[in-house]
C-alpha cells in the first residue's frame, strides 16, 4: 500500500513482526528439492494445517514467496523516509517448544544453523528500526502471530502487542 499505491502520505507508521523481509533460506532450499518430494511434503504439511483451521492451505506457494531474496530485489523493501518503520522478531530454543513449527525449526538448525522462529530467521525480520526480540523467552512463528499459542505464552503475547501500541502513542502515532 505505501509503494505501490504511493500513499505514504496516509501512513505513519508501519511495525512488522516476524516477518520475512529477506525471505528463507530454508524455503529456498526445499524448492531444490525433485517435485514429487516437494509435493509429498506440502500434502502433509497442508494435510496438519487443516486440522488446525486453514481451510484453504498452500503450503508449497508460501514456500516460493518465502524463498530468499537477492540484493537486486531487497531494494524493493524501501519505504518512503516519511513513514517510521520499526521490526520485530521471536526465535525458538528448541524443536520441542512447538509441535507446528518444529520441523521447520529442526530443518533450519540442520541446514543453516542460525535463530529462527521456526519459520523466518531472526536476520530476515530486521527492517527500518529492528527493536529485537518481541518476546525474550523461546516463542514460535506461530504463537507470536497468536495461531496457537499456548495459554502461559498468551499474556506474553498480548502484554507485547499492547506495548508496541503504547510505544507508538509515545511517539506521536
């Protein structure tokens, strides 16, 4: 909206979370993979997403818009100076913190050995002002966007929010 539809003039602000700016270096490897076994794949993972409410899941398309961006395209990801942006990002310790996102997770720390949320590394958040983590203690992709986290994680969750809503206020948002 504020590029493409050159209306940086009817936003203040813009604050992302978790979100994959440079993409994936994990989608971009699992696209190398043969198309049966890209296929397979998606199947189950489309397979357990619709048991958790996604009526409609594609997991092999999100995978190629989460494939990892080269310099040439990162330059789409500038935003009019007239606009405060601000980033945020979550990293899991563990595999086991979260059944959805640790395979992913595993994938990541096999493959790329850096700090993801199990579904965006932690480098590929940071965009306009990077505040760091949301929360400090081990939180998934999915729990910080609130699809399944867990009742103790909840107020973690919810008093973050609140604070990045408090802070833009403080700013004059």
């Amino acid at each position: 909206m504020i590029t493409s539809l050159d209306m940086e003039e009817s936003v203040a602000s813009l604050t992302t979370i978790c979100t994959p700016h440079k993409g994936s270096p994990i989608a971009s490897k699992l696209l190398k993979l043969p198309k049966w076994m890209l296929k397979f794949i998606s199947f189950w993972i489309n397979f357990w997403y619709k048991i958790f409410g996604d009526e409609h899941p594609d997991s092999l398309e999100v995978c190629k818009e989460l494939k990892r961006v080269n310099l040439e395209e990162e330059r789409v990801l500038m935003i009019s100076d007239k606009v405060y942006c601000q980033s945020y990002s979550s990293k899991m310790n563990k595999s086991t913190d979260d059944f959805l996102m640790g395979i992913p997770y595993a994938f990541s720390m096999y493959f790329e050995h850096v700090e993801t949320d199990g579904m965006v590394p932690v480098d590929s958040c940071v965009f306009g002002e990077y505040k760091g983590y949301a929360i400090d203690d081990s939180i998934s992709h999915s729990e910080i966007i609130d699809f399944m986290v867990k009742h103790k994680k909840k107020e973690k969750v919810y008093k973050f929010y609140i604070s990045v809503c408090v802070e833009l206020i403080k700013k004059g948002f």
